[in-house]
C-alpha cells in the first residue's frame, strides 16, 4: 500500500453512491495541437455557482489541500487519471498501462549487495546480509529468502509506459509534453513530496515527446502501479522559481495555468472564486464545458448554504459544507422538486477504537499499576460489539443514509468479502460473553457496572467503566448518547469525556498516545486500495515512530500482518489480490480490533436545474465539471 495514500483522522465528512451517471471522459486521442476556439459573442453568459465550505487554502497542486481546493482543481486540471466509482479511468493519457496491453511488465533484475531494494516488508533498504528479500517469482512472505551477503540474486522489477494524449495545451497556448510531467517529478523530489513513491521509484524518464517511463525499485510490487504517472507542470512558467517557493507565489498556487475546462479569471479573497472557459481546452471543439463560467462561494454555515440554494445563489452545494443534519431537509426538498439530493459512502468509517495495548504497556503490564487491560481478552471485543446499537445511530443520526459496516472494506468494494456479516445488536449476546470473559453482575442489578470477577490482566473486582474520549460535535455527542444506552443494557458504564481535535489528535496525546480505553474517531484514505495497512503492526504510534500510525488500538496479530503484506504484493485482477485482502477481512472480524459504527457519508444538493452532477464513491466532486449545466431544458 503505497505511504502517499495518507490516512486522514477525519474533522469532514467523506465519500457510495445514490445517484450515479456515467460519463466517458477519455475522447480519442489526435495527434494536432488544438487552436484556441473562439467563442462566439453571446447576450447573455452561461453560469454556475458552487457554494464551498471554506476558501481554498491554496491551488498550488502538489501541495496540501483542503476539500474546497480540490473541488476547485477538478476544473482547472482534468484528471491526468479519475477514481470513479473505485475503478481508474485514463484522462490525459491514450490507455492506463496493463500487462495485457503491453505498456507494463515485471521484469527480473539482478542485484547485488549494497543495492537499494525493497524487502519482504516492503521497506526501503540497502541489501546485505541477514536482508529478508522476495526473489524473482515469489509474491509472499511463505518464500521469502533471507540473503546471504555475497551472492547475486534474481528480483523483480516493474516498468510502466505512460502514453500522453497529443492534443493537450496549456491554457496560454503551449503544448504540454512528457517534459512537464517529469518537471513535476522533479519538483516532487526537491520539496520531498509523495516521497514515499519517490524513494521506490528506480527511475523515471522521458522516452519521447509525449510518452515517459516509470521503473520500480527491485522488490517492489505496486498493485497500483498504472497510476505512476506525474502531473504535468508547466516548467516553461515556473522553472525560473526554485521548487521550494512555488507554493507561495500566484502563478502556482493562485493563478495557476490549466489545461481542463476551466481558468481562474479571478480570486476575491473571503468571498469567491471565479473561472471562465479555457479556449485551449482538449475537448472544447466538442462543445465542453457546457457552462461559461463557474463561481465558487465560500459559505461555512450549512443553514446558511441551504438558504442560499433556496433562494437560488448557490446552484450546487459541495460536500465540504457539513450537510450531515440537513440530509431528512434535503430529502423533503427533493421529493417536493426544491432540490436534488446527494448522499454516498465510500473509503472512510467512523471507529470506535479499542484501547487493546495502551502505550503504557509497551514496556509490560502490571496489574494495579497500570490501567486495567479490559480488552485483551477477544469476548469482552466481541461482546462490546454485540452490545453496541450501531443501526440505532444509523437510523438516527444518519437518517438512514449509511449502514453498519461488517469490516473495514466498503460493502461495494471489488474487494468486500461478501459472506461476511456486520454484528448485529443483542445485548443477550453480549451479556453472555461478558460472562464468558469474567465481568459478573454481582448485585443483580443491570443498571450498575458489572465486575471482573476472573478475567484475564483485569483486578479483582474492578467494575467495568470504560473512559470513552471523542470531540465534541454535535454528531458526536448524538452517537456517544445512543452508545451510552445501549452499553448499559449490558452492565457496560462510561466515562464520557469531549476534547477540543487539537488535545484529542495531539501528537502523542490522548489518541495517538494510546491513553484511552474507548474512542470515537474517523479513517479516510485517498485511494480505492483497501486499508488493511490500518490496523498492523507497524501502524501501532509508539516513541520509535514519533507517535505516528493509524493502529489506534495498539492491536498486533502476525497473522493480519502476513495478510496484509501479501495483499499487497499482487496486482490488481490477480486471485490472489482477492484472496489475500478478503482474508485480512476475515481475521479483522474474528479479532475486532476496533469498531466499526458506520460508513461515513458524503453529502451534496443541487437546484433541481442542474444537470449532470454526479456525486460518486471514490471521485472528487466536481471530477465531471465539464457536463454539468443548468437550465429549464436540460435533462438528468
């Protein structure tokens, strides 16, 4: 899995879907460079307004951007590569790389000690002796080899061709060429971005005008390999600055030159952005985009975003203003033909993680010292599971809109492990592994926490009261009430305390610093691979990491490990890809080492005017900006 899919401990909501239209964005491909089309003079201008939930905190592109900015890029850049419905599609490149097409192979390289090559781990590392290494023809940790120090070997290398479209034009009328995409790669390494790609890639080069090549490090095996492909930059504007200093200047990063439908005409800071038709678009001789000009307000207030749609001044409102409460308000507004409705699920869950190994135990436990290991016995996992009313806050809170996940893959994932079932609410049941597990009701009284009458690396008598942390919206506070409830049909008591995001996500804090026996948090990734990487071993914040890593929950099994690790050493379409990730699903169920409570939700409305907005699973917002207009005739 690669490192520049970045987890994110989520403060928005993202992204399966409702509605979805299909749209095929990769025209063929010619070999002549466009000329500007002239637009001919019209009365009137074509315009749609998006309303934002925040401005842009900048459109420098390789940089780190807020939800407002990438919505803002979909119409500026066209892909190079779109994530639609969890599947890749090709924009400004002829055909993504295949082995079945013949722009992607796995070669055999041989190396030598002192080589850079990516081991049986998959780390980065110098090979020499005791090295654990896959050699040509091994995908899994079953026939790894550990190396010698002295004699060569066979690994596998893989190379990927990227064909760029010949028609493509900056918006100032120069041709954009393979160069600018290396220029990018370039930039990329120098400001130490995407650097876990950088470090695993051998080479990447320029082999003509329009095609470049990508060479893997030895031993590494990228399932998404064909996305391998840099952005292009315009070196011709921005090579006269250092790479350091194009995230601060206009031309890159407020201003910057485009090759999608659009180009910013104008930036009026705290109030709005404002993009034309860029003349030199690819697809403009075909008569996109469909709309002249796009204005995109920033409005933070959801009361205020849904009056303004209303009321007509917003056409579209991105996901980035929080819409969560309004979905039962926008539902109504649909069915009475106010507005178009938008809700989809996608890569990214709530969690109520588990404290399994709180930090303070990484130099061993002592009972009556160190806080009560509550869940190191699998029962009391299960049974808290059992006795969490997760459809209640799915029915609730979320109006419906999500469901109760059974693993930590998306139930219309590729990969989701259909045969699997999200643990259902019994208290009955929880009760009774409760009681498997040691915590007895000693005075028969269900309202009163029960005690731990045997159970394992818990003292004598201590009562099952779990301090349970989480931020303060008022989502949250809706989901910790239900919890709280349901908990206690099982003689489960709670410590409920709400942070500020700064004190709970603090480095080293509460969260990453393992201090808690419950708490209520969010995963995203921006990618469609699964994210079984969440919960290994080497995900666990500890001092070696700088308290870094998604494995909250300080949860280790080497079996989940191995799983994981393979999955990832097989490509995409390969059984065993399949195999390997429903197998982490299956060992992620039976070891629980969080709780899933719900897929989280993504949320956008229209005017009923608007047509072709599509709210997809896994692709930016606005990734089909290009088709979407508004008007009385127009047709969804």
């Amino acid at each position: 899995m690669k490192k520049n899919i970045l987890f994110i401990i989520l403060l928005i909501f993202l992204t399966s879907c409702v509605r979805f239209q299909t749209f095929d964005k990769t025209p063929t491909a010619s070999s002549s460079i466009p000329t500007p089309v002239q637009l001919t003079p019209t009365v009137t201008t074509s315009q749609l307004t998006v309303c934002l939930g925040s401005e842009p905190n900048s459109l420098y592109p390789f940089g780190e951007l807020n939800a407002p900015a990438r919505s803002v890029l979909a119409a500026i850049y066209n892909g190079p590569i779109d994530n639609v419905d969890f599947e890749y599609q090709p924009v400004i490149l002829t055909q993504l790389p295949t082995l079945e097409n013949g722009d992607a192979q796995i070669a055999k390289v041989t190396v030598k000690a002192g080589d850079k090559i990516v081991d049986a781990t998959g780390n980065l590392v110098t090979l020499e002796k005791g090295v654990k290494v896959k050699p040509a023809g091994c995908r899994n940790n079953a026939c790894a080899i550990t190396y010698d120090g002295t004699t060569t070997i066979e690994m596998e290398q893989m190379i990927a061709t990227f064909r760029m479209r010949q028609d493509l034009t900056w918006s100032d009328g120069t041709p954009i060429v393979a160069d600018d995409s290396l220029y990018a790669f370039e930039i990329q390494t120098e400001t130490n971005v995407n650097s876990y790609l950088i470090q695993r890639t051998e080479i990447y080069e320029v082999a003509d005008a329009y095609t470049l090549q990508w060479f893997g490090a030895p031993g590494f095996i990228d399932p998404t390999f064909f996305t391998n492909f840099w952005q292009p930059a315009p070196r011709h504007l921005w090579s006269e600055f250092p790479a350091e200093q194009l995230a601060s200047i206009d031309i890159a990063s407020r201003m910057p030159t485009s090759w999608g439908p659009y180009i910013v005409k104008e930036w009026i800071p705290n109030d709005h952005i404002t993009l034309s038709k860029n003349p030199y678009y690819f697809r403009a001789r075909d008569g996109f985009p469909k709309t002249d000009e796009i204005i995109f307000r920033f409005i933070s207030n959801a009361d205020v975003a849904v009056s303004e749609l209303i009321a007509g001044r917003c056409d579209i409102l991105d996901p980035s203003i929080n819409l969560d409460n309004h979905i039962g308000l926008l539902q109504e507004m649909q069915l009475a033909e106010q507005a178009q409705a938008f809700v989809t699920t996608g890569m990214s869950i709530e969690w109520l993680g588990l404290g399994i190994t709180p930090a303070s135990y990484d130099n061993g436990y002592v009972v009556n010292q160190d806080r009560p290991n509550y869940f190191a016995d699998i029962y009391t996992r299960q049974a808290l599971t059992y006795c969490t009313n997760r459809q209640a806050i799915v029915d609730n809170v979320l109006f419906g809109a999500t469901s109760v996940p059974a693993s930590y893959v998306p139930k219309n994932h590729p990969t989701y492990d259909a045969n699997l079932k999200a643990i259902p609410y019994d208290p009955q049941v929880g009760i009774s592994l409760l009681e498997q597990a040691g915590w007895q009701d000693h005075d028969n009284n269900p309202s009163t926490p029960r005690q731990a009458i045997n159970v394992r690396n818990v003292a004598y008598k201590t009562p099952l009261v779990l301090n349970y942390y989480t931020t303060s919206t008022a989502q949250r506070r809706q989901v910790t009430a239900i919890l709280e409830d349901s908990l206690a049909e099982c003689g489960i008591g709670l410590n409920i305390q709400y942070f500020s995001q700064n004190d709970l996500y603090a480095p080293h804090g509460l969260l990453f610093g393992r201090q808690f026996d419950l708490a209520e948090y969010a995963l995203g990734v921006e990618s469609v691979e699964p994210a079984c990487h969440w919960f290994t071993s080497a995900e666990i914040p500890n001092e070696s990491n700088a308290w870094s890593g998604t494995n909250l929950s300080g949860f280790s099994n080497t079996n989940y490990d191995i799983a994981c690790q393979n999955a990832q050493s097989y490509l995409r379409g390969e059984q065993e890809y399949l195999n390997e990730y429903r197998q982490t699903q299956i060992l992620f169920a039976e070891e629980l080492p969080a709780i899933p409570l719900f897929y989280r939700l993504r949320v956008a409305a229209t005017r009923p005017e608007v047509c072709g907005f599509a709210l997809d699973s896994t692709a930016n917002t606005l990734w089909n900006i290009e088709s979407i207009t508004i008007g009385e005739t127009c047709q969804n």
